[in-house]
C-alpha cells in the first residue's frame, strides 16, 4: 500500500514539474517569437511624412513625491527644453510632505522670474497617488499635448522638437521614447537593470510597435495628446500601473502608439535591491491588476488575433514568476525522480535539461543580446552580463510572485515610490544620511526565504552532480544559486544599513 502511496506521488510531482516547465518554456518560447517579429519588421521604423506649420502647445508635466535630490534637476532641466516659451507650459505636480516642495517652489519662482510659464501644483493628500495628480493636472493643462518626465529623469534640449511632428497624424495618441541611463555602470545591479530595460524598449516595445501590436506607455518620457486621454477615459487609479492601464484603453478605442527608438531620455537606475525590489513590486502587482481589469475585454474586442495574442502574453507576463518560483521547489524532487525512475545515459534524463537550457534559458540570451547589438554594443559588453540578468531575474521570483498574487487577489494597495537620490552626484561620493534604506516594506522575512531559496539551490546542484551527466544541467542550477543568494544578501545588507542609519539618527536627537 505505502508503495503504490509512494509511486503515485512521485508521478504526481514529476507531472507537476513537467506542467511547471512546460508553462515557463512556453513564455521563454515567446521571447524568439519577439526577436523574430523585431527582426521581421525591423525597415519599419516611424517617418515623419509632414510637420507642423505652427508648432502646437504643449504642457510639461512633472509629477513628484518626496524627491528632495533631484526637484531642483528635473525643474531647469525643463525649462531649458527647447521650444517656443508662448507654446510651452510647465507643471510641477507636487504630492510632497517634505521639504522637496520648498525646494520645487523656489525653483519655480526662479523660473518663473527667468520667463518660464511654470506653475507649482501642491496637493496635500495623494488621492489616486501619480495618476490622481496627473489628472487634475490635465484638467487646468493649457497645452494640446502633454509630455511627462519623473523626477528622476533629465529631459534632453531637443526631446520636444524632435517628437512633435509625429502627431501631425490625428490618430497617434501617445509617442515613448526609449530611457537611456545615467548611472549605468555604477555596479553590476545597475548593468543588469540596464541590460533589462534596454530588452524591453528594444525588441519588446520595437517588436509590438512596428509589428502593429498594442506597446504601452512607460509612466514617463513620453507625450500624449490630451484629447486621447480623455477619449480612452482619462487617467484612473485602480491599478498601480496607471501608464499601462490607460494604454490598453485607449488603443482599444482605436488610437495609434509610436514608440521613437532614436530619441533617448536618460534616467537614473534604482542603485540598491530595497529599491530595486520595491520598483520591480509596484510594477508586478501593477501589471496583474491591470491584466485582471482588461484582459477580458481585449479578448472579447474585435483586434486582429496577434494582436489579442501578443496582449495575453503582454499582461499575464508577470505570471511566470510565479512558475518560476512553484519550477524552484520542485527541482529537488524532480532531480532525484530523474535519478532513480529513469535508467543511466537515458534520453529521458537529458530531455528536461534540454528544454530548460533551450527554450527558457538561451531564449532569454538570444532576446538580450539581441537587444545589446542592436545599440551597436561589442560582443563581449553584450554577452558578459547576461549571466547576472538571469540569475537576478530568477532571485527576485519570490518577491514578484508575492506581488502578482497581491495584484490578482488583494487591494490596490499604496503607490510606493521607488527612491531617487541623483545618480550623478553620489558618484562623485556625496553621502545621503536619509537615502533609499528608509523604504517602506510590511515583508522583513523576504530576505531569509530567498536566502533559504539559494542554500537549497545549492543542494540541488550537489545532488544533480553526483548522478551521470549532472553536469549538463549544472549551469541552470548554479544561476538559481547565484540568483536567490545575491537578492537575499543584498536585501539583507540593505536592511541592515538602514537600521544603522535609523539607530544613528535616533542617537544624534536630542
């Protein structure tokens, strides 16, 4: 009886790591068809076929929370926008409950005393958080188009000149630009998080756009014309991804998306995990809920299949971290099934190992790669941080599948800003005695379970070594050792600095 109890179990675990698999392949399947629909329609780059006689209005909005290091920055750095002053309006859209809004005041009187029309807009509470001070900035908005920038980014002379004309066509909604990076080469988190975005504007938003498939509006460095807006609703707050959300609604009322590869507006990388993992968090939970409040409606529209296909893997993206983490605690007992239920130098013992490395693993090289030569980087600047991105994309898994599920099945929750500091400024080593540590986080024991993840890691690849050809699937294992370690450690030292700086300043007050 306990054996055929026993027997059953191991085919139910083995089945249920094949379902796992099967599900993460299929999404690592999507990223080749991405790199081929951007390869495809690569000649298909957006061309400007007229311009404006007389240039229209256009309102700059800069939406900020709590950004005392960079408000002053991303004030001038608007105002030195190139473009005619009696066309050009300028928002500051402050939510502030420290002295960042004393900073923006003065900033902008001394704009405002320089020529500028720029106005301070200070809320005292933060009802529907960004996309609530979006939308009433949009009511008193005096421009046809709206162009926005987060706190953290630095908007080019000519970012204006070099867009505007593509809205001569009375059907584009909304033109992104791709984000380029500060402070790329800071540390190697800050390569990977580069490595990644560059895939997503690249191939993702390169493939979708020039493909005719829905792209989405990236929350900043992009303009949108203010009648699209309100056609598709205006901008709402029941999500946390208020930029995706009011992208799908408006394309599925029939507007046109242009996403310009060739203008790029630099920002700063969240230099530390905390932040890193509280963006990613936003991002997720954001996702999820915007997948749950649009996706029927996408499937029941009347799109072109690819598109409706190409949305469903868009949306339900985030779900895969989920797999991820379920292919994780299943790997231990799925190794030693392959050990003991399949006979040596089977084929059945490498079919798995094949299916990983193949259709999961090499996929996402081939996708990021691809990206990193398509911006005309050498081969080894495209292949060297490609271990690191996968293995950070396999650590953060807990903390993103936490968030997808709270996306699904909890709240909306609270707009949880990623903190900005000004890249450029500690790189020539000033010092934040209130940086990112004091990050808002209600999960403390992430850390340990990912760190708990990384040692049992290790025990799989030291049991997939001791049978015959272990060897083969050693490198996949070693990137869910590698990845789950470094994101808990990082957490961990994060959190521990931040308590430092809590307990000195608690010390220093009289």
């Amino acid at each position: 009886m306990l054996t055929d109890i026993w027997q059953y179990l191991q085919y139910f675990l083995l089945a249920l790591y094949l379902l796992v698999l099967l599900v993460v392949c299929i999404y690592g399947f999507h990223r080749y068809v991405l790199v081929y629909l951007y390869y495809k329609h690569k000649h298909l780059s957006p061309t400007l076929t007229s311009c404006f006689r007389e240039l229209p209005k256009i309102t700059i909005q800069l939406p900020m929370f709590n950004e005392r290091y960079v408000a002053k920055r991303v004030i001038e750095q608007a105002c030195a926008v190139e473009y005619p002053s009696d066309r050009l309006e300028i928002q500051v859209l402050d939510d502030s409950t420290d002295d960042t809004t004393e900073i923006a005041r003065e900033t902008v009187e001394r704009m405002r005393a320089e020529g500028h029309d720029i106005v301070l807009l200070h809320r005292t509470n933060r009802v529907g958080f960004k996309a609530g001070a979006l939308q009433e900035g949009l009511a008193v908005a005096k421009g046809e188009f709206l162009c926005i920038f987060d706190a953290d980014f630095i908007p080019p002379r000519d970012v204006l000149l070099d867009t505007v004309h593509h809205f001569t066509d009375a059907q584009v909604a909304m033109l992104q630009t791709r984000w380029d990076h500060v402070n790329r080469d800071q540390s190697v988190l800050t390569q990977a998080q580069a490595v990644l975005l560059d895939g997503h504007f690249v191939m993702e938003h390169g493939a979708r756009n020039r493909s005719g498939r829905f792209i989405n509006f990236n929350g900043t460095a992009g303009i949108w014309r203010k009648s699209a807006i309100a056609d598709a609703g205006g901008w709402q707050h029941d999500t946390l991804t208020e930029d995706l959300d009011l992208s799908y609604r408006a394309q599925l009322r029939g507007w046109r998306f242009i996403f310009l590869d060739s203008t790029r507006v630099p920002a700063e990388l969240p230099p530390e995990m905390l932040a890193f993992k509280a963006q990613q968090h936003r991002w997720t939970k954001g996702g999820a809920q915007t997948c749950k409040k649009l996706l029927p409606t996408v499937l029941a529209s009347n799109c072109p299949w690819p598109v409706k296909v190409e949305a469903f893997f868009h949306l339900t993206s985030n779900v895969v971290y989920l797999f991820v983490t379920l292919l994780s605690l299943l790997l231990f007992p799925a190794i030693y099934l392959k050990l003991h239920i399949f006979p040596e130098q089977s084929w059945q013992r490498y079919v798995v190992d094949l299916m990983l490395l193949g259709l999961a693993t090499f996929s996402a090289s081939t996708f990021y790669i691809a990206s990193q030569r398509e911006l005309r980087r050498g081969w080894w600047d495209s292949i060297k941080y490609i271990p690191a991105i996968m293995s950070l994309g396999i650590g953060i898994a807990i903390n993103n599948s936490r968030a997808m599920l709270q996306g699904f099945f909890g709240q909306v929750g609270e707009f949880v800003r990623t903190p900005k500091y000004g890249a450029t400024e500690q790189q020539r080593g000033l010092q934040r005695k209130d940086q990112i540590y004091r990050i808002k986080s209600d999960f403390h024991w992430q850390p340990w379970i990912e760190l708990f993840m990384g040692f049992y890691m290790i025990m799989c690849l030291v049991l997939s070594l001791m049978g015959p050809g272990g060897w083969f699937g050693a490198p996949f294992l070693f990137l869910f050792a590698a990845g789950y370690l470094y994101v808990g450690f990082s957490s961990l030292r994060s959190e521990w600095h931040r308590h430092r700086l809590a307990l000195a300043g608690a010390n220093s007050t009289p």
